[in-house]
C-alpha cells in the first residue's frame, strides 16, 4: 500500500483478522488460528483497543487445548494449555481493570475450559 491514499481502520482491520482466525479455527486448523490471532492482536494493541484485543485474547486462548473427544486427556496437545491461561489471565486483568462484568465471566467460562479439557476439573 506504499503511495496509495487509501485508509485502513485499524480496529476494523483487527476485527476481520479476529474473524478470519475464527473461521480457521472452525476449518479445524488451529495454529494458522494461533498465528491470525496473534496478528488480530497485534493490531488491536496498536490501534489501542483494549476491549476487543481482551476478547481476541480469549478467543485465542481456547486454540491452546482440543476438546477430549479430539484427544487423550494428559497428551501433550491437551495440556499445551497453560499458554491458553496465559492469553485468558491478560484477557481478565484487561477486563477487570475496565469493570466489563460480562467479559470477566466469558474469561472465567474459557478458563474453565481449559481446565476440564486438560482434566484437572
């Protein structure tokens, strides 16, 4: 885009990221998913949008464990969730701190998740 006029919105452009990780995580290709969210939210850290990089946090979060019926309890796989914990405790201090009640309970909901995914629930 060097030399175009055009203007990119940023925080629209880290939600269409957002979007498009969904859509690969739906298409069952979780670390391109890791890598758009990751992308996602970059740009809505930069665009300094707190709210929805602490939703793609979360989002992201649960990309970190497969269901148990797409694993063995105690694999590798399911217990790389600890990085997904990371993403969900930066999602709830950003929510806390903004006294989103709803966005505390989605973080506690995909923390819990987690945790039953890994079997320690």
């Amino acid at each position: 885009l060097a030399g175009s006029t055009a203007f990119l919105d940023p925080q629209l452009l880290g939600e269409c990221a957002a979007q498009l990780a969904h859509v690969l995580v739906m298409a069952g290709d979780r670390v391109s998913a890791q890598h758009q969210y990751a992308q996602a939210a970059r740009i809505l850290q930069a665009a300094e949008d707190v709210s929805t990089l602490a939703k793609v946090q979360c989002d992201m979060a649960l990309t970190y464990t497969v269901p148990p019926s797409a694993g063995v309890l105690g694999s590798p796989e399911v217990v790389a969730g600890e990085e997904g914990l990371q993403h969900v405790q930066a999602s709830m201090a950003a929510r806390e701190k903004a006294g989103h009640r709803l966005g505390i309970a989605d973080c506690l909901r995909v923390e819990g998740t987690i945790l039953c995914r890994r079997g320690d629930l």
